[in-house]
C-alpha cells in the first residue's frame, strides 16, 4: 500500500504560515500583560489545523477559516486581581516554541529547494 505523496514545500509554507499568525497572536497577549480583563489567547495547534486542511483537500464539507484563528487560551488558569490572565513566562515559552517551528520549516524548505537545485544542476 502506498502512501500519497506529502507535497514538503506546501506543507512548510503552511507550517510558516501558521507560526506567524501564532507569533502575532502570542504578541499580543504580551504588549496586554497589563491590560485589566485581557484574557491571553493562542492559535490552534498546528496538527489540527494541517487535519483540517487534509480534509477540505479530500473533498470534506468542513467550513474552515483560511486563518488559524484566535482563540481563547483555555491552558492558562492564573487570573490576576484585575482579571488579566497573561503569564509572562508562558507566553515566552510558547514563543520560542513557534520560533523553533519556524526554524525548522524554514530549513525543511531551504534543504528541498537546495535538493532540487542539485538535481536540476542549478547548485
């Protein structure tokens, strides 16, 4: 049985597209640290969204945005007096987590695109 072809440079710009939209999101919570009320918020995970794009790919009837879109950040249970739930510490981490999905996307599409090259002896 084989397996269908994974098309790597479509899959990291998808991963790029939402480390981005993530580091915004995460930025966000940041610049409010202080902002009374303000409830940090997160992406979906990557995996759900790449799950959901895999099923509009299939033909599925799943109303999706093209985004992955902002959403209350359900993991973070410490409130402040003032009613802001950011933690700046939890926020950093999620930070260099996006920053090394970046990395490793940006590598993945560098290593390709180099293979290519080889192959097309454009190196």
């Amino acid at each position: 049985m084989n397996a269908p072809p994974i098309d790597v440079f479509a899959l990291a710009e998808k991963r790029l597209a939402w480390a981005g939209q993530r580091q915004s999101v995460l930025a966000q919570n940041i610049a409010n640290a202080n902002t009374p009320g303000y409830a940090a918020r997160d992406v979906k995970p990557f995996k759900d969204v790449l799950a959901a794009s895999a099923q509009r790919e299939a033909g599925g009837s799943t109303l999706a945005a093209t985004q992955p879109a902002a959403r209350p950040d359900r993991a973070n249970a410490a409130v402040s007096l003032d009613g802001n739930a950011v933690v700046l510490d939890e926020q950093l981490e999620r930070i260099a987590e996006t920053d090394a999905a970046h990395q490793l996307a940006m590598s993945l599409y560098k290593k390709y695109s180099s293979m290519f090259k080889t192959a097309l002896g454009r190196n």
